[in-house]
C-alpha cells in the first residue's frame, strides 16, 4: 500500500490536495494519480477510487446507494470504507444479489432520494446511524457536520427515531460535532464517551505559559489532553520535533498529554479504554487530595 493510499484509509477515504502533499510529498501524489490508486473528486479534493463503480452497481439494480455507500457518496469521511456497495431496493423487488452487494429493502420517499442516485442526507444518516457501531456513528455525523449538514437533522431524526437502533442514534446525535477533524479523531472521542468521568471536547484551544495550542481533545477539569496521531511523512524530523517540544510545554504547564496511534484506536479499543480510565482515576484522586489541602 502507497503512503498515499494509508494516507487517504487512515483520514477516511477523502483529503484535499494540500494535505496529500504535505503528508507524503509531491512525487508520491503525482505516481499515486498516474497509476490511479487515488482520483480526482471535487474542489481540489481526492479519494479512493471506487464510487463511480458503486453507483453503476446500484443503477444496475434499479435501486439506490444507501448507508455507508451513501455517506461515501456524500462526500463524508468514514471510519471503514466498505468492501461491498450498500444498494437500496423496493421492498417487493426481486432481486438476485451478487456477492459485492449487501443489499436493504425500503420504499423511499421522493425526498429520500438525490437525483436517482442515493439517499437523501438525512435518509443517509438514519440509516447509518441506526444499523451501524457508535464510533463508526459519530465518524459519520461528525464528517456530515463537518461538510455542511446541518445540527438540526440530527436533531430532527433523533427526536423522530422509533424502534431498532434508538439509542445509538439519539447518543450520536447528541455527541456529534462538526469541529472533530476526522475519523480517527471522532473514533478516539467515542471511546472517551465510554470513561466515566472523562469530559472530552474537540479542537479546544489551550493557551499555555509557552505555548497556544488546539489539541484533538481535551478535558478542561482534569486537564487531560488526547491527541490521535494520525499519519505523518516519515522524513518530516521538523514536524516530530515541533510536536515534541509542544507536548513537553504542555506537561511542564500540569497537563496529562497522551497520544494514541490509529492501529490502537481503530483495532485495539480495551487498550485505549484502560489508559483513559487510569489516567482519569489518577487525575481524579489528585484533584481530591487538592481539595482536602486547600
């Protein structure tokens, strides 16, 4: 796999042209186009190949692209970009499944559907949100924020939700946030929601003795900083160093820095859970000892 490909897997399957080249330099962004491992989306955007053929599959079916699919569609950034096309299909239809189809039954309405294409922003996060595991939820809603939906359709769908998935989808609903900078990020913050006593918010701005910064996440009481730390060029020593010298200012200023790889977040989330919950009970019981003494 290319730089240029794990870039682009590792950020959700989109980045602009501008981050592609400051993560892994032009000469690898001009081969990665040239061979196609990367394509052209929109606005100086560029992704992973493979939506054209999702929506020749969906039209092939006489349905649409629905779920992940649908998000991808979008333009939004996902946790796990799917092996197979998501298609919706009429209810009665009859239908012979290939195998690169995982395929959904439902009569949507006229405004459920984009130009005979794909779900309806909404239809798409309701979907999504329903059927699929809370940090893979909150990626989506995050990226769909991020893009320019707006608060009030999530609002509106957890407000209206009945039945299967309800809890999932009014929890990320509520959590969702268009500042979280991408999947990665939206996934460390979905296990944080699980620590209690963890209050978390993204890209905060911490203004230090030294040092102004505004971290993945941060909780202000417990003065805990989480940074997801996500795929940087190699060769960049500028970059490690900088972020280095920045982490020592914010430990000297009493802040807890920590910071996970995307393989422990995305693969390894007891890991992650237990640091959080014993840097919080640490945190926690030094506060208390605070507060007797003062």
């Amino acid at each position: 796999m290319s730089d240029a490909v794990r870039f682009l897997v590792q950020r959700g399957g989109f980045a602009t042209w501008g981050e592609l080249v400051e993560a892994t330099g032009r000469s690898e962004f001009d081969r990665a186009v040239r061979v196609g491992h990367i394509v052209w989306v929109s606005r100086g955007r560029y992704g992973l190949p493979g939506l054209d053929l999702d929506v020749m599959t969906a039209h092939g079916l006489r349905g649409v692209l629905s779920h992940v699919s649908a998000a991808l569609w979008h333009g939004w950034e996902v946790k796990t970009l799917p092996d197979k096309t998501h298609v919706t299909v009429p209810r009665r239809r009859r239908l012979a499944t290939p195998p690169t189809v995982v395929p959904h039954r439902s009569d949507l309405g006229s405004d459920e559907v984009v130009d005979d294409i794909c779900t309806s922003a909404r239809r798409t996060l309701l979907d999504c949100l329903r059927t699929l595991p809370v940090d893979e939820g909150l990626a989506i809603g995050d990226s769909a924020l991020r893009h320019g939906v707006r608060r009030e359709v999530l609002t509106d769908i957890a407000a209206t939700i009945r039945g299967r998935g309800r809890p999932a989808v009014r929890h990320v609903a509520r959590h969702a946030d268009g500042s979280a900078a991408n999947p990665f990020e939206s996934c460390l913050r979905a296990l944080a929601l699980q620590v209690e006593g963890l209050q978390v918010s993204p890209q905060l701005r911490v203004v230090g003795s030294r040092t102004t910064v505004r971290p993945d996440l941060v909780d202000t009481r417990l003065r805990i900083i989480l940074e997801a730390d996500s795929f940087e060029w190699h060769g960049d020593r500028s970059a490690l160093r900088r972020d280095a010298r920045r982490y020592n200012l914010l430990v000297v200023d009493g802040w807890t820095v920590l910071r996970f790889s995307w393989e422990d977040v995305m693969h390894d989330p007891a890991y992650v859970l237990d640091v959080l919950q014993r840097v919080v009970d640490a945190r926690t019981q030094v506060l208390r000892g605070r507060g007797r003494t003062a």
